[in-house]
C-alpha cells in the first residue's frame, strides 16, 4: 500500500480502511517510522480474532531485544482477522510495513473513531518535530 494514501494515529499505527458487503473494514499496522524506532524486533502477541477493542486501546504487543511496545487500536470495532504469519516472519515488519506487514483487520463500529487520525503528511509532519 502507498503510505500516503492511509492514515495514521499519533501513537504510530496506520489505517486503510475499506468497505465491504456494506461494512467498513479497517486493516491497521505499525508505521516504517515505528518499526525503525523499536529495532530488532523478536516477538509479537497477535490479537484474538472477535475481540471488541476501543479506539487508543492496546490490543497487541510488539517485543524487541530494547522494549516491550503495546500496539493501540486506531479504531473502535470488532477484530476480524490476524495476521498469522506474522508471528514466525516478523521481518516483514521491517520489510513491507505498509504491506504485507498488517497486524489485524479490524471491523470498525464507531466511525467517530477515524475522526482523531492524521493523513500522511500531517503524521510525517510530526514524526519530523519528534526526531
């Protein structure tokens, strides 16, 4: 996926949302800026597919060799799918963030929840004031 056509929450994570039979799906990540910052990434605890999950909730874990990083679900809604290849791959974390690096899809029933997101330019925007 182009980065710039996703959005993004302040704590990293991004979103592509899609519709499907008339219900909006939300496939969510974490950002080349995050996957960077965390380094040497060892292990990952995938969310439970049916989980309902707020937005700005932590519904994932990302560990790596410097920290333990929760992942926060951008939006509010029901977990659909995981990304279970994930688990034993997780160099595609760091190769194709945007891609094949998605974490859950998330089937979104509070679309208020998109309302806090930022698009691509305002998220580089303040990953740049962060640096």
């Amino acid at each position: 996926m182009n980065p710039e056509s996703l959005l993004f929450a302040k704590t990293h994570e991004w979103v592509a949302v899609a519709e499907t039979g008339g219900e909006k799906v939300a496939t969510i990540g974490i950002s080349k800026h995050a996957v960077e910052a965390l380094t040497d990434l060892v292990f990952i605890e995938l969310p439970k597919v049916g989980r309902s999950v707020d937005a700005e909730e932590s519904f994932c874990e990302v560990e790596s060799v410097k920290a333990v990083s929760d992942v926060y679900s951008p939006v509010t809604g029901e977990v659909v799918e995981v990304n279970e290849p994930l688990a034993d791959q997780l160099e595609v974390l760091s190769d194709d963030p945007y891609g094949k690096g998605w974490i859950a899809k998330v089937k979104i029933t509070d679309e208020t929840s998109l309302a806090g997101l930022m698009d691509y330019e305002a998220y580089e925007k303040m990953c740049a004031e962060e640096a």
